[in-house]
C-alpha cells in the first residue's frame, strides 16, 4: 500500500527520545518541551511558543485568550477539518461558516467584507484594532444581536488566503485574528510565516502532518504576556511551584517531554521536508497535466505554500478513489463541509452558490508523505491515467 501521508522519522527521533527513557524524563516536565518550543518560535519568526497536546487544545486556549465569550460569533471557513470548529463550540461560542473562493479553497474575503458590511454593526469604540480585538467597541450581528468576536482563517491544505485584506477587515471591525495554521508549518504569505499575523497562530503535529509529534500542537503569540497565560492554562493553573494550588479553572493541555524530542528531531529535519514536498507537487503537476478535468488548488503570487496534503479536483473521484484502492494507493476526499455536519448544521452559512459542496464532491487528496519516492509518486500517476483512458 502506497500511504497518503504518514511519518518520516528518519532523524535523531530514536536518540532523543531514548534520552527521556534513560533519564526517566517521559512527562509534562523535561528539557524537551522548552527546546522545542524555543526552535518553532524561532522558524517562524515568532517571539513565543507554547507546546500544547494538541492543535485543537490549541485553537481552544486561543479563543479564551483573545476574548471569545459564550454566545459570541466567529467567522470561519466553511472547508475545514472539524477541529477548529469543535474550537470554537468549546468556547460556547458559535461559527460563522464562510463559503470558500473557488480557485484557492480558502475563505471567500468578498463574502466576509459584505457579511460584515451588511449584516453587523460596530458599536461603542471607534473602528480599528489591529487584529487583536481591542478597539473598545464591538462588532454586532443586527439580525441576532451577538456579538461578533473573531475571525479565524483556516491555511486549507497549506495554502493562504489574502491575509492583508483579512487584517484590514479584521482592524475595521475590531475582530481577534486567530489563525488555525495547523496545516501550514512551512507556509509563508510575503514572506512572512504562516500563524504569525494575528493575535494568535495555531500549529499541529499530528502524525499526519509535515512533521509530527505523534499528537501536540504550538500557540504562536508575540506577546509575552498573552504567552505566559497561555503556559499557565494549558498547565491546569498551578499557581505555586509546591503547593497544589491552581487560581482559575485550567486544562491539562500539556505536551510531554517524550513527545517534545520527537519534535526537536523533527524540526532539524523540516527544510528538508520542504523541500521535498514541493519535488512531489512538481512530480504530480507534470505527470497529471495532460489529463482533463485535473485541476490543482491555486496559490496566489504572494503565498510560498508547504503544499502539505497534494490535493486536485478530479473528475469521478469517488470512482477514482475505489480504483486506486485496488491498486494499493490510499487517496481520500476532501473534508465535509462544516455546515454539512450535524453540529454545524443550524450555523449561519455566508454563500452565494455553495461552492464548498461542488469543491467537496470534486476534491481527493493523493500520496504525498515526504518519504515517499519518484517511483511510488510515478505508480500513482501511472494509474491515475489509466484510470481516465479506460
């Protein structure tokens, strides 16, 4: 079987972590977990890391931080993992799912700008926060009276959307910017790194990811206090070095020492990485482009994409899909969108054709795993034309 993305663990991943094992430092405390964050801080040129058990423990912590209360509304993109929408459920506030642009599958800025043109009102502050949510005023839904918190552009894939035109709404609405980079460790919108925009960035390594930790995740804030709140949180809120005494509610959102050399080892090898997947996209494109019908994800002049998970519309991809299957190749669609989902489905949902549905129905993710070889990435493309002469 020819796997669709899976770990490469070809580093120092058996040394560090034999280093915890001999040394008994396996837990939540240990050298790991601050090297680790010291050395994704650094890459993406970020001030502050806070390792956490995971990307979705992340977005969570994040939303509390940025000011996000029960009842609130944040915008998000309507194509997305689940996770960041469970995020925002867990803050007990609501999604505003956005339909995606239909060349780059990342949120449709036009259908923000006249959702909040249209439909909101700003009140009590004057207009501009810088993305940070701290205009002193509010930005309110008319129709429903909530207010409007956040927006939380999702990197789909790697990819970016226009982050200036998303700040300079973000800025005129007073709206916490919180990106959910978690697919985007590598990806850069002019030059500047991916979670590094807003109020807070996002970041995971999930096995599935360009690296991984097994499980974990990264806040990524340039404010050192909003940084040592967020350590705090995620480490249940143990206010005292000895006592068990904790002085808010907190989370046990920590990563562990063990997992953490994983990630220092990972993160030696992360340029190679990237280099490597922009090899299998090249690989793809001129293997699949005389095929009609294939078409890949667009990326704008000013995004340098990780190209993370290679996904492309296909024509039949359900098809598609079965047959490669019975060539040992995992492929997978792309994810159901949120307001599809029985725990999204009352959302507010801001389109005007649905295009999430057709990108959806049309998508499929191919094998792409950095260890992957020219020989595996030429099999698949093999039977994909195959596939399309039969």
């Amino acid at each position: 079987m020819i796997p669709l993305s899976v770990p490469n663990l070809s580093g120092n991943e058996w040394k560090y972590i034999k280093e915890c094992l001999d040394t008994n430092w396996v837990s939540s405390v240990g050298s790991y977990v601050t090297q680790f964050e010291k050395i994704v801080a650094e890459f993406c040129g970020v001030k502050h890391a806070v390792a956490t058990s995971n990307g979705t423990s992340a977005l969570h912590v994040s939303l509390l931080l940025a000011g996000v209360k029960p009842g609130d509304l944040v915008l998000l993109p309507d194509i997305t993992f689940v996770a960041p929408a469970n995020s925002i459920k867990y803050a007990g506030a609501e999604p505003v799912l956005i339909d995606v642009d239909p060349q780059t599958w990342q949120m449709d800025l036009d259908l923000v700008k006249e959702f909040l043109d249209k439909q909101t009102s700003f009140t009590g502050g004057a207009k501009g926060s810088g993305g940070t949510g701290d205009s002193g005023g509010s930005c309110i839904h008319t129709k429903s009276g909530r207010r409007v918190a956040a927006i939380m552009p999702v990197h789909v894939l790697g990819n970016m959307c226009d982050m200036e035109t998303l700040l300079q709404l973000a800025e005129r609405y007073g709206l916490a910017v919180i990106e959910d980079s978690t697919e985007a460790l590598g990806s850069y919108y002019k030059g500047k790194h991916a979670g590094t925009f807003g109020r807070f960035g996002c970041l995971s390594f999930n096995g599935n990811k360009i690296i991984t930790t097994g499980g974990g995740g990264m806040i990524l804030t340039d404010d050192p206090e909003l940084a040592a709140r967020a350590k705090h949180i995620t480490t249940q809120s143990k206010s005292d070095p000895a006592e068990y005494y904790h002085d808010e509610v907190g989370y046990n959102y920590r990563l562990v020492n063990i997992l953490a050399a994983m990630g220092v080892a990972q993160m030696e090898q992360l340029p190679a990485f990237l280099l490597r997947k922009k090899e299998i996209r090249k690989l793809y494109a001129g293997g699949l482009r005389g095929i009609e019908g294939i078409k890949e994800q667009v990326v704008r002049d000013e995004v340098d994409p990780n190209y993370w998970l290679y996904t492309v519309k296909a024509p039949d991809q359900r098809a598609l899909r079965k047959f490669l299957k019975t060539k040992e190749i995992e492929a997978r669609p792309l994810w159901v969108p949120m307001h599809a989902l029985p725990a999204f489905k009352d959302c507010m949902y801001i389109n005007n054709r649905e295009l999430s549905n057709e990108i959806y129905k049309i998508c499929i993710s191919l094998p792409c795993s950095s260890g992957i070889t020219d020989e595996e990435i030429s099999m698949v493309i093999t039977q994909i034309n195959a596939f399309y002469k039969k």
